[in-house]
C-alpha cells in the first residue's frame, strides 16, 4: 500500500537515492533540505533533479532547527514515515567544528523528534552511524556492545541522537528504530568521501593522501544495500529498534586503492601520512539481527561496486555543467 514518508536530508547522497526508491514503489514523498554548505550546492541540485520532475514528490528548502520551517513542511499531511537523514556528516571536520555538528545533529535530531510526536507519526527511522562503535577492538562489531567511548564529536552527536530517540520512545511510545550505517558508497556519494576523492585524484593524475600505513580497515557498504536496509526497517518490530547496516566484509585501504587503481585503468600517487585524530583502525557489521528481524541482505561485494562506481563518475563528469 502506498505511504507517505517525510524525509530529512532528502537533497544528499542517501537521501536522494532513498527517495527516488521511495516514489519507484509509490509512495507519497515529502523531502527538506537546508542546502548545508558542506559541499557543494550545486552537486545536491543535481542529486535533486530526477525527483523533482516526479508528480509524488514535494520539497521545501529549510533547516530542520527551524520549527517554522517544520511548521510548513507538509501542513497537514498525515505522514506514515519519517526517516531522519539531515545531518553534518564526515568524522574529520567534526574535530574542527564540534559545536556545529552538536547544534545540528543533536538539537536538530529533537527538534525532528518534536516534530514527528506533534504529528503522531508512526514510525521513525534516525540515521545513526558506525561510528558509535569507536575504538572497539571486538569484530565484528553487534549491536548490543559498548559504544560509550566515541572518539569523535560526530560519533558522540550520534550516539547522543540515538539516546534521544530512545527516550522519545520511551516518553511518548514512538516507533523507532536507529541504523548504523557503515561507510556507505556509491553514485552521487559525498566529495570528501575516499572512494569519490581517490576516484577524482587518480583520473586527475593527482596523488592521494593515504593516513596510517594502509592496513586500516572498513566495511563499505553500496548504497543500493543501503536504501534496501532501510525500507526493510520500516517494518521493523514496534518500540526501539536499532540495526547494523553494512556490508558485513572489509578491505585494507591498500587494497581498496589498488581496487580503484584497477577500475580507473591507471595507478595512483600513494602519499603516507599519519592518522587523523577520530579515525578508527577497523569497522565491520554483524549483520545477523537486520538478517533475521528486517530481511537483510546485502548484495553488493567491494569490487562490482567500485567499478559501477567508477563507471558512474566518468559518466558525470563529462555530463555535469561546467
Ligand atoms: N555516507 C555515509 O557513509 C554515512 C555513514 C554513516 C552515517 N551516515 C549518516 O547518513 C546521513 C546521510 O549521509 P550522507 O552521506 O547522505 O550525507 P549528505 O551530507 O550527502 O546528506 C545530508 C544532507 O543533510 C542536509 N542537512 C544538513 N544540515 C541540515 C539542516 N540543519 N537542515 C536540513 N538539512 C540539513 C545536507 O544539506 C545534506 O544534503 C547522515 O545522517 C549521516 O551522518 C552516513
């Protein structure tokens, strides 16, 4: 049956494909954005510019710290889904700015979570992140370990987040559910992100900066996996719920350029530096309990999803405006 879903962050890189696979089933679809200048403008016009033409789909420019702008955001449409994507993203540059990243991910996510209770809304889907997990040593990592040591302000604004979603749940009997998601890639991913810059770098002839000696590892997970896990969560038990999304495999940053090097035809610049503060030295999902409670099932192994990656980039660069 068709739903009406409410999505924050719709204009980025999973909020895109998440809505463009939202209206493809035939759902109602309500998007907002604040065009966050964390990059460029321009690029989430573009992520945009499919759903727009679509008759189902509306978006409002606004930012979801202003209640006004809530306030407008949809007026008067029951909404059976809100799936909060909206946030500064990256655990990096949230070293340098750790109060953005609280004002938004942390005062933003409540007054997301006013929102949705004022309007009763059924369920509630909160992107949170692996990065929760911190340093943890115990691989892979499952969804009832420790995650009160995050080593970045990122991943202590998501955490926080998915505290105030269970306590929102508990207060007022929301349906929630928070999913981690790991390293996600894929057409349209964030600039700064490795797979998209060392893409760019190395068909630019540039050299790419590799922090730590190469061995860090990550579970990278393909955005069509992604948006699958997602709309599996929906139909998640009622209460809260929170769930692994990764790929459930992981690949050393060597390998993982030497995989790039392969699908773009030529070999990279390796520039060593040494790892950042916040960076963590392993991610890797257990995914059994999404397996066994939303039907997850991912599908998309490193490999075939960098070349389709890197296929897809030549693709945009000769085709994006200048
Ligand atoms: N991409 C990943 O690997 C990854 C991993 C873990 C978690 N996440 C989480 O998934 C979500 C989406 O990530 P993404 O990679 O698509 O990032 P993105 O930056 O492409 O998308 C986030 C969107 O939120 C918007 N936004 C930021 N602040 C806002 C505000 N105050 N009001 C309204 N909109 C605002 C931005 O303009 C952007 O379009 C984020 O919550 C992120 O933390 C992403």
């Amino acid at each position: 049956m068709p739903r009406t879903v409410f999505v924050t962050g719709a204009a980025g890189f999973i909020g895109s494909h998440l809505c463009e696979a939202l209206l493809a089933r035939g759902d109602r679809v309500f998007g907002i954005d604040n065009f966050d200048p964390f990059y460029d403008r321009r690029i989430k016009e573009r992520n945009l510019a499919k759903l727009s033409a679509h008759p189902s789909f509306s978006f409002l420019e606004g930012d979801i710290r202003d209640a006004s702008a809530l306030a407008r955001w949809g007026e008067g449409m029951p909404a059976d889904a809100l799936i909060h994507l909206a946030a500064k993203a990256g655990v990096r540059p949230s070293v340098a700015d750790p109060v953005g990243y609280a004002d938004v991910n942390v005062l933003g996510t409540i007054r997301v979570l006013d929102w949705a209770r004022e309007r009763r809304v059924p369920k509630l889907l909160f992107a949170s992140s692996s990065s929760v997990y911190g340093g943890n040593t115990k691989v892979p990592f499952a969804e009832d370990d420790f995650v009160d040591r995050p080593v970045s302000p990122y991943a202590a604004t998501k955490k926080a987040g998915e505290l105030l979603c269970h306590t929102y749940c508990h207060l007022y009997g929301m349906n929630v559910v928070a999913l981690r998601f790991f390293t996600v890639y894929g057409p349209r991913q964030r600039p700064e992100m490795a797979i998209h810059k060392f893409t760019r770098r190395i068909l630019e002839g540039e050299g790419i900066d590799l922090y730590g000696d190469g061995s860090s590892r990550r579970d990278y997970t393909h955005i069509d996996d992604i948006v699958s896990g997602i709309l599996g969560s929906m139909g998640a038990p009622p209460g809260y719920r929170v769930y692994n999304l990764g790929e459930s495999a992981t690949i050393s940053l060597s390998d993982l350029v030497a995989l790039i090097e392969k699908a773009c035809g030529k070999a990279a610049v390796r520039r060593f530096l040494p790892p950042q503060p916040g960076d963590v030295p392993v991610t890797c999902a257990d995914i059994s309990r999404a397996r066994n409670e939303i039907g997850y099932d991912p599908r998309t192994p490193i490999g075939r999803g960098v070349s389709r990656f890197v296929e897809w980039y030549r693709c945009e660069v000769t085709t994006r405006p200048a």
